[in-house]
C-alpha cells in the first residue's frame, strides 16, 4: 500500500451493513508512501497514526 497526503484512508466495514470508515492522509511518514499514516477521520475529526489492515485501501485524491 502507498499513498502521499491528500489521498483517502478507506476502511471498509466488516459486515455488509457497515458503512466503514473514510479519513484524510494528512502526512505520510515515509518517502516511498508505505504505512504509517496520520489520518484525519472524517465521522470524529480524530486525528491518528494508522497501519492499515488488510480490509484498507487509498483512494487518490484525484479520484476523490
């Protein structure tokens, strides 16, 4: 997984019900974009490092 700040945090739920969780990457601290990342999550405002699971994905911003 790599992303680069401004990109999209995406946990999906784990039931088909669950709507997940989206946040923004506010920084990424490594130079080739691998976790860990400080993510902003949109339903708290929370801000925390994160190292994603396998049910996670970036989304470019770009594509939004």
């Amino acid at each position: 997984m790599k992303a680069k700040a401004g990109d999209w945090l995406v946990v999906e739920g784990p039931e088909t019900d669950h709507r997940g969780r989206r946040g923004l990457i506010l920084s990424v601290r490594h130079e080739d974009g691998t976790p860990p990342y400080l993510v902003r999550w949109l339903d708290s405002e929370h801000e925390a490092l994160v190292f994603p699971g396998p049910d996670a994905h970036v989304v470019a911003a770009e594509a939004g």
